[in-house]
C-alpha cells in the first residue's frame, strides 16, 4: 500500500511541477501588457530551465544527507513563492527573472528527483519504464492545468500577474500536502543497503553517461525551443488567438501519452528506443515550423509534444535499467544538466531569431539538425559501450 500512495504523491507534486511547461500562454499578455520582448520571454524561461537542471544536482547530493520530504517541502516553497515574487514584478523583467527563472526554476528541481526516485525505487526494477512513464506524463499534463487556468481567469478579466499570484499559492498548497507522505522505501529483511552515489569522475568516464547526456540534450533542445514560443509560433503562422492556447494543450496532451508510451516501449525493446524517438522529434520539429495550414498543426504540436516526452522518460529508465534504481537520483541529475544546456540554448534562440528575423523558420530548422544528429551519435555511443565494462558494475 505504501508504494501507492508514495506514487500517488509524486503524481501530484509533478502534476504541479509540469505547469512550467505552459509559459507560453503568458508570453502574449507580458508582451502586450508590460512590453516584454519575445527575446526576453525565451531568456526568462531558458533560465529557469538551467536554474532547474542545476538544482535537480543539489536535490540528489542532499537526498543522501537529508530525509526526502524536506526537500521536496524546500521545492514546493520556493516553486509557489516564485510565481508569488512574478506577481508584485509589475512587469519589471529583472524580477521576473529573480521569481520566474530563478525561484521557481530552483522550486522546480528541488521537488522533482525525490518523488521519482521513491517511486521508481518502490517498484521493481522491471516497471521502471511504466513507473517513470507515469510520473513524467502527470508531469506533462501539468501544462494543461496551467493553460486551463490561465485561460479562465484571463476571461474572467484578471490581469497576468493576478494569475501568477493564484497558480503560486494553488500549487504550494498542493505540492507541500503531498510532500508529507513522500518517504524513501524501507529495505527488504536481509537487504544490505547499496551506495546511490558514483564518483563523477568515474560517471564522466563512462560511455553509456555520455549517450543519455546527447540524448538529453538533443532530446530537449527541440521540445523546448517550441513549447517556450509555442503560442507566438501558432500566432507569427496566423494561427486564430483559440487555436494557439489550444496548440499547448495539444502539445501537453502528446507529451503526457508519449511519457507512457515510451515508457512501455523502453520496457520491451530496451535502450534502441532512444534514437527512433529522436528521428520522430526530428521530423515533428521540421514539420510543425512550416505548417501554415491551421487544421494540420494541433496534430504536429501533438506529434512534438510525445517526440519530446521520451527525453525525459527513456534517460531516467536506461539509468534504472543500467545503474541500478539506487543510482537514479545520483545519475540522473548530472543527466539532466544537458537539459539545462538546451534550456539557455533552445528557448531563447527562437525568440531571438523571431525578434530579429521576423521567423521562427531557422531556429526550427536548427533543432531538427541537432535532433536528427544526436540520434546518430547515441546509436554510435551505444555501440562503444557495448565493448566496454557493464554500467552496472560502476560503484
């Protein structure tokens, strides 16, 4: 029964988590309302990615020194005070850097490793495709609930920053709740406990680390060049104002059903499910920056969106798979700063080609280059580590 209710926290704290991934509905209102820049909106959101990659590291070196709950009650402080400090910005970029980049992006990856690696050490070794599938889809569909949100109180005439107040305290209630149940799981009788760390130097050393850092990071760079513009994108396509808000549902709808998809699919046929998913990334990306025609591109948001899902599902399985559910939240972190990279790359450099081009066209030719190439690279990474030592056997 406790490993239910410790996934069903992690479902609810991710849930909440997820919600950054709907920036993109608050870009037009910043932009109309208080003169922020497509540029600037792409910085604010590429840096809270890095703040989130970075924190995500400590959050793994203090889950060794301090019990799970704490910190993920340390998250989901700092992830409602940020939207909080948003709201008193009046507009004021550098405030929205200090509330949206920074305290929210450190909330972000203080109360994300905890809960997943519980749960996918709750279960076993076998299900954790299907265990990190399901965290991560609840964490997909957290851009739905903030759309949805935002959306109804900007038609009930509520200003942006009004919304940034209510989402702030809304999901520090919710997150902090559910952290009280959050608890690591208790050993087995006669089960010896197993160190979580690896020596960095050893982890950087390994060929396997640096397949799932490219994949991270081609994986991402895409996914979140898109969802941070995607509003703008559908709008600079002549996109109906409806249609754009519902572009982001249609993403987030895809990138929670991939999250499980994948999830299953790396269960059955392992670790060659990583390239495939960046082909299909590579195509969706290609594809949704010259779709004029206005039915055709929900469909291609949806596509992007479960192309996306498997950066984040297949890594944090092929960790479990590979290095043992113990090394999850020691593994996965150092994994997760390529999502950092492509955080400060991604977003901001289609904002910056739209400021200065008019077009999002380059930078979505870009990200499916990156996409189509760091499939190759995982597949020829794969394939030296098939000469070398297990990663298991790294301790």
């Amino acid at each position: 029964m406790r490993k239910y209710v410790t996934l069903l926290s992690a479902l609810f704290i991710h849930n909440c988590l997820g919600g950054f991934y709907a920036w993109s509905v608050f870009v037009p209102p910043l932009k109309a309302n208080y003169g922020i820049t497509a540029a600037q909106a792409g910085s604010i959101f590429g840096m809270m990615i890095a703040n989130f990659a970075l924190a995500m590291v400590a959050a793994g070196k203090l889950q060794s020194r301090l019990n799970s709950k704490i910190i993920v009650m340390m998250g989901a402080i700092l992830f409602g005070s940020g939207y909080y400090i948003a709201s008193l910005s009046a507009g004021s970029y550098l405030i929205l850097v200090l509330g949206i980049s920074i305290t929210v992006g450190w909330g972000l990856g203080l109360a994300y490793v905890a809960p997943l690696s519980n749960a996918v050490k709750s279960f076993p070794k076998e299900r954790a495709g299907l265990i990190t599938g399901l965290i991560a889809a609840a964490f997909a569909l957290g851009a739905i609930l903030f759309s949805k949100t935002a959306t109804y109180f900007y038609n009930q005439g509520l200003d942006v920053l009004q919304v940034f107040c209510i989402i702030g305290i809304g999901c520090m209630s919710i997150m902090f709740l559910s952290s009280l149940v959050q608890k690591s799981p208790k050993l087995q009788e006669g089960q010896k406990p197993v160190s979580s760390t690896i020596p960095t130097a050893q982890l950087m050393g390994d060929v396997r680390f640096w397949a799932l850092a490219i994949a991270m990071f081609a994986g991402t760079f895409p996914g979140l060049m898109v969802v941070g513009n995607l509003k703008p994108l559908a709008l600079a396509q002549s996109m109906p104002e409806s249609m754009a808000t519902m572009a982001i549902m249609f993403f987030a709808v895809g990138n929670s059903i991939g999250r499980i998809l994948w999830g299953m699919a790396y269960d059955k046929w392992g670790g060659v499910t990583i390239p495939i998913s960046l082909i299909w990334l590579g195509a969706a990306v290609l594809l949704i920056g010259q779709m004029n025609v206005p039915y055709m591109f929900l469909p291609m948001a949806f596509l992007l969106g479960n192309g996306h899902s498997a950066a984040f599902v297949l890594p944090a399985a092929d960790i479990a798979s590979g290095y043992g559910t113990s090394k999850v939240s020691c593994v996965y972190p150092m994994v997760l700063l390529f999502f950092g990279v492509s955080g400060v790359s991604g977003s901001p450099f289609a904002g910056w080609c739209y400021s200065f081009g008019g077009s999002y066209l380059p930078a979505t030719l870009v990200a499916g280059v990156i996409a189509f190439s760091g499939s190759f690279a995982v597949k020829r990474f794969y394939a030296m580590a098939q000469n070398r030592a297990p990663a298991a056997e790294i301790a």
